[in-house]
C-alpha cells in the first residue's frame, strides 16, 4: 500500500482506534484475540503504519526467565506480532503472505519493556520469499534481540478458482 490507497481494514481500524484513550490498548486486546497466544505477553501496539509496527512488551513477572529479565520467547512473540500486524496492515490486496521461518541473534539482556519493531520497504511486497527485518529494543535503545522472520509472499486465488 502506498501512501495515496485507502488503508485496509487493519490499519483503518487502528488509526480510528488510536485517538481515544484507551485506543491502542484496545486494538492491541483485538488483534489478541485473533490469535490468543499473543495474549501471554499482553502486547501493546504503540505504532502502525504501513510497512512498520512497533509492539510494546511490559517487564511483568508473567514474561519473565529465571534471572528475571524478559524471556527471548515472549521477546520472539512480540516480534512476531508486530510482523503479523505490519503485513495484514500493510499487503498490497493482491496478494497473501504466511510465515515460513525466523533467524535471531539474541545480543544482549532484556532487563526492562521491550520494543518489537518489525520494518520492511514497499518495494518488497513481491510473491515468493520475504525478509521482514525485526528488531527488539530496550528502554535504553539497547537491542536485545534482531534478525528476520521469512514470509511467502503469493497472489491471491481469482475469485472462482
């Protein structure tokens, strides 16, 4: 999608959502839902617009390791949520995606909320194999975790095929 296209239902609902209080919070319980294993981390989209979505993971207890910082698990969560939510808010109408794989480097402890971002080019929105760079932050700008989640990009079916 580029910036003269209406937005999808996706990124409509978030953008109509994010002005009020609560919005986000809002949004973010929706898109849980969808997928109810994103709840575990209780994720927070702070950002979304197309090609790009940062999610916010809270330092609680329930994502916590045994040294008490936050589980690189529930931090690959949150990553692969702000993909998920970038491409559904993001993929030109022809097309469909599905994931196929993730690599990441896990460079340093996560000792405070972290931020899922998950970035790609519209240049990119082509069928076959697609890099979607995804990074987690702490609140010192610190990465914790980086890499790519590889998706499979394909045309959707003509409608009576």
């Amino acid at each position: 999608m580029n910036s003269q296209q209406t937005p999808n239902k996706v990124l409509a609902l978030y953008n109509r959502l994010a002005g009020y209080p609560l919005g986000k919070k809002i949004f973010s319980m929706t898109v849980a839902r969808m997928a109810p294993y994103f709840g575990t981390i209780r994720p927070r989209i702070t950002e979304l617009r197309p090609n790009l979505c940062h999610c916010l993971i809270k330092k609680r207890h329930g994502v916590h390791n045994h040294i008490k910082t936050v589980h690189v698990i529930a931090i690959c969560n949150g990553l692969e949520m702000a993909m998920g939510v970038m491409a559904e808010a993001s993929i030109p109408k022809h097309l469909r995606w599905i994931p196929k794989g993730m690599s990441l480097d896990y460079t340093a402890k996560a000792g405070s909320d972290i931020l899922c971002v998950a970035e790609v080019t519209q240049e990119q929105w082509v069928p076959g194999d697609m890099q979607v760079a995804v990074t987690a932050y702490d609140t010192q700008g610190v990465v914790v975790v980086k890499g790519h989640i590889k998706l499979w990009i394909s045309e959707k079916p003509k409608q009576g095929q």
